[in-house]
C-alpha cells in the first residue's frame, strides 16, 4: 500500500528544508566557502559594467588610446577572477554534498533495517526504493547547486537593484517595482507546483513498485499469461505519471512566459527614459549603457528564480518523503535495561532452553477497529530439549506465533518467555543469538553460499558450515563450480525451492541455536530427501528446543508432542497419538492431509 502523504500544502518548504539542516552542519564551512566564492564571482561579472562606463566616458569620449588597456586588463581580471571562483565553488562542495548523500542514504537504510516486519507490511518496497536513491539524489543536486544560487542570486539583485539606485534613482525604482508583481507571481506558481511535484514523486514511487514486482514475479506472469494485464497496470500508472509532469510543465511554461514579460516590458520602460535622459543630459552615454549592462545582468538572477524555486519544491517534496520513512517509530525496541545474555554455546536441557508462550494475544496494527485478534490468549510451554509442532488449518494464527518467538512482531497482550526471561527484556542481538528461524518462504541474497549460510553467525567455520549443510541434505552446492564460494543469482531463482529451502535450514541450524522455530521446513522437499533431511534433523531437534509449524505428517513425526491451534486459540496438546485418540478436530484435520502410511495409525486410534 501507499501511505497516505499529508497535504502538501500544510508544510512550509523553509521548514522540510531545514530538517537537512543535521546532515548538512559536518559540511557547513564548504558550504558557506562555496556560496561565498560564487558570490564573489557574480560580483567580479556585476563590475565589469562599471568598467565599461569609464570606458565610454573616458578614453571613447576624449578620444584617449592610451588610457583605454589599464581597464582592458581590468576586465580580463575580472574574467580570470571570475572563473577561479566558480572553479573554486564546484571543488568546495562536490565531494562534501556527495557525503551528505551517503549520509542521508545510509541512515534512511539503516532505519528501514531497524524498523519491525509490521512497518515493512504497510510500505510498497517500490516507494521505499524511490526515496532510498531518487529522492536522496535530488536532495544532494539541490544543495550542491541549486541552494548556492538560490542565496546568490538573492543577493545578487538586491547588490544589482542597489548599484542602480546610487546611478540614477528613478530608474532603479522602476526597476525595483517590476520585482513585486514577478515575486507575487512566484508565491502563487510555489504553492501549485508543489502539489504537483509531491504527487509526482509518489506516482513515481508506485510506478518503481510495479516495475520491481513484474521482474520478481516474471515467472508467474509468464507461467499465467498475465504480462499483458501487467502491462496495462504499468501503462496506466505511467500515464498518470506524464499528465502529472506534463502539468508542471505548463505551470513552469506559465511562470517563465510571466518571468520573461515583466523584465522585458521594464525593459522598454528604461530604455525610452534613459535615451531621454541622455538627450536631456541629466545622464551620460557611458551611465546609461552601465546602467542597461548591470539591468541585463540582473536578467538571469531574476528569471532563474523560479527554475531555482522549482528545484527547492522538489527537494522539500523528496525531503519530506524521506523524513516520512525516517519519523516512523520502531515499536520494536531494545529494553533500557537488558537482561544478560546467555552463552550461544550452551546448548541441551542441561543448559536451559525452555520456552513459554503465556496468554499471548496479537492483532496486527493497522488492523480494521473492531476485528477480533489473530491470536487469543495463546498458552503453550516448550520443554528444554522437546520439539512440539504446532498444527492448524490455514489462517489459523501457526506463522504469526512463530514469529513472535524472535520478536519479528510484538505481543500485543501476554508474554513469550525464554527460560524465564521475556523476550522483551533481551536485546534484539540477545535474541538471534538464542533463537534461529527457518521460513516456509525461503528468502537467499545474491551472495555466496557460504555467507548465505553463515547470515546470522558470521563467525561461522567451512567446518561447521559443511555440518549444517549436511544435516539439511545440501551438499550438491560442494558440487559447484566454486563450492562453497558460489554466488546464488538474486533470491536462489538459479535454484530450485527444495534447494533454497534445505540451504534455508542450513542457515538456521549452523549455530547450534539453544531454540529453534521453524516454519514448515520441509514443504518444498520430495519424499527421498524430505526423509534424509527428518534423519539428519533427528539429531540437531535433540539437543536444541524447537516449535515447528507442520503441515504434513511426516514433520509431525519429528515432534515429541503436538499443539492443536483452532481459531487463534491452542484446544488441545498431547502427542500425535493421543490427539488422534482425544481430539476430533485433528483427526479431521489431519484427514484432509495425504497421510500415506500414517492412516492405518489413525484408523487403529480411532477404533
């Protein structure tokens, strides 16, 4: 989903671009060293004008030769002066800006790591990944550029409006009258612009979203036939997109066309007062041609403005949709206390590891008002060393209890315990440590085996990954062309899922974790190695405590006792045995299933 912006027109772009203001300060001395060396060559341009009346004035009217190569040489220096300035304006801020970037980047990458599972369900990753790198790169454009000249140019005409006063009043006046209509118009051309760009950047957002999903999921769109619907989807949003930028097209169209009249029409205005003047001669040749230089001059200042105030809507936009990102609170945190860790290296009943789920009740945050909970005063105790699998009909609350075990979601009533400590009351690095997942949707990155495997324990040995790779059956990848140094294609996709889900099981044993959850591990497995990989897991279930989400009987055979969860509630927990005796609704369920051998035990359980 999208999250819903707040009108563009509550927030000031001053103020969202203040909020850089932290990001910026390491770099403020680069940044005050390169406006000032841009203003100093605006002025060194605004002063050869005034060369140019002593010119006319001087050597020109009296005819003096000799008189004229002192002030040749005075405006080469200030042509030389001028571009060292410039020059020295790009070294000051191009690489302190591009750390700004990296710093602004790094940051908002480092709070979207942070943030819990349920943030991530309510935000399009195509909108996360717009604001990560367009956004952020439009921020660092406009403060090594378009913020420089926004104050320079500033400065710049009001020096140039006051040079013209002291030259001659009246036509500084008028001058100085032809700005207000022009910065009225500007007030007016920022308020609608800026709509139109924050709308913009999220259809933008939305457009990237599509386009990441359509390459994800390019075999299911193939495999259906759905490239072409896909297709429209994209084309629609893309339309939407240009109409939107076609808009600020005529709104910056309607600007520069009022931009470029008002100067012009003023111009005309000078021009017949000051030949009159001339003629009058209340004002020389040389003044009035100064006087014309320094008003041309100013043209630029003048109509880069709403180019410049353009770029800074833009920014304020980008600044607010990443401060978005950034302003979410994490309701997942560390305790200001924590308790003290246990030692990874303990392991077996002797060395803790049980694990109890007490009146837990959960409902996600942005459920609907007035939807019952997911889970409803969950209570379940894990014994040091047990495995107890957790069975339920689908929707019935299985992943979501196992994801609160390594705090992926918080609780929202009770409490999960680990040999007496809640799980809140440990830091998140605590908690990896004690606990290991395993996910029915295995999730690999585009790296090597060995560090896909090692993820969460990189102090992991070859020879302890060799171990976990051999309790998950996934030795073929000792098989290629690289070992253990392979890299995996983005998401495993060169694999196929029996093999990114034994890698998957790998990843969460090579620890040796002191609790493991594991989600239906062995869903995508066929039965020959789905029955090497129960073997092998025999011996890790042994010496760890484990909840395991199963779906076939098969895994429920790997567990000491099972939990019937119905309706976000456990209603009944005993061995697989004595369930099949005691409870009609796991014989039902369990029916539904393809059983092979396992029915003749129910059918002798229910006799």
């Amino acid at each position: 989903m999208t999250v819903a912006p707040p009108h563009p027109s509550s927030r000031s772009t001053v103020k969202s671009l203040l909020r850089l203001w932290p990001y910026v300060r390491p770099a403020r001395w680069k940044l005050i060293g390169s406006t000032a060396a841009t203003l100093a060559a605006t002025v060194s341009g605004l002063v050869v004008p005034l060369v140019i009346q002593k010119v006319i004035d001087g050597p020109i009217a009296h005819r003096d030769g000799s008189a004229l190569w002192p002030m040749a040489l005075a405006v080469l220096g200030l042509g030389v002066a001028e571009a060292v300035f410039f020059w020295l304006r790009r070294t000051l801020t191009s690489r302190s800006m591009a750390r700004v970037e990296a710093a602004i980047r790094r940051r908002l990458y480092t709070h979207l790591q942070e943030q819990p599972v349920a943030f991530h369900d309510k935000w399009q990753s195509g909108q996360l990944l717009s604001r990560a790198s367009n956004d952020v790169s439009l921020i660092r454009m406009f403060l090594n550029f378009m913020l420089i000249f926004l104050i320079v140019n500033a400065a710049t005409f009001g020096i140039g409006i006051g040079v013209l006063l002291v030259k001659q009043w009246l036509l500084g006046l008028i001058v100085l009258a032809s700005s207000l209509p022009m910065l009225i118009f500007m007030i007016i051309f920022e308020q609608k612009y800026r709509v139109a760009t924050r709308r913009s950047q999220d259809q933008a957002g939305d457009l990237a979203t599509v386009v990441e999903e359509s390459i994800l999921g390019i075999r299911i769109l193939k495999a259906f036939g759905r490239h072409r619907a896909m297709e429209r989807r994209f084309s629609t949003l893309a339309r939407e997109l240009r109409g939107t930028e076609l808009y600020k097209i005529r709104l910056l169209a309607v600007m520069w066309s009022g931009m470029i009249l008002v100067p012009e029409a003023t111009i005309a205005v000078l021009m017949v007062l000051g030949v009159h003047m001339v003629s009058s001669g209340t004002m020389t040749t040389g003044a009035l041609v100064s006087f014309f230089s320094i008003v041309m001059y100013l043209r630029w200042p003048v109509l880069s403005m709403g180019f410049l105030l353009a770029g800074a809507n833009d920014t304020a936009a980008a600044a607010d949709r990443v401060f978005e990102v950034l302003d979410s609170e994490n309701s997942v945190t560390d305790p200001e206390k924590p308790a003290l860790p246990a030692s990874r290296a303990a392991n077996g009943a002797d060395a803790g590891g049980l694990l109890r789920v007490e009146g837990v009740r959960f409902r996600h945050p942005d459920a609907p008002e007035g939807t019952p909970d997911l889970l409803r005063g969950i209570d379940l105790e894990v014994r040091p060393g047990e495995t107890v699998a957790l069975v339920g009909a689908t929707g019935s609350g299985k992943t979501t209890l196992t994801s609160l075990v390594p705090r992926l979601y918080d609780v929202t009533g009770g409490g999960i315990t680990l040999d007496g400590t809640d799980v809140r009351d440990l830091t998140r690095s605590q908690l990896r440590e004690l606990v290991s997942v395993a996910f029915e949707e295995p999730i690999l990155f585009s790296a090597s085996v060995r560090e896909n495997v090692i993820l969460g324990y990189q102090q992991g040995t070859d020879a302890e990954v060799r171990r976990a790779l051999k309790v998950a059956q996934a030795e073929f990848v000792l098989d290629l062309p690289w070992g253990l140094d392979t890299r995996i294609g983005e998401q495993g996709l060169n694999l196929s899922g029996g093999q990114r889900q034994r890698l998957a099981l790998a990843r969460a044993v090579v620890a040796r974790p002191r609790f493991l959850v594991l989600d239906d591990p062995l869903s995508a497995l066929d039965v020959h190695t789905e029955a090497l990989v129960e073997e092998a897991l025999r011996h890790v279930l042994a010496t760890t405590t484990a909840l395991v989400v199963a779906h076939r009987p098969s895994t429920v055979m790997l567990a000491d006792r099972v939990a019937l969860l119905e309706d976000g509630r456990i209603t009944a927990v005993g061995t697989h045995s004595d369930l099949l005796a005691s409870s009609a609704a796991y014989r039902h369920l369990l029916s539904s299933a393809d059983l092979g051998g396992s029915r003749n035990e129910e059918r002798e359980a229910v006799k």
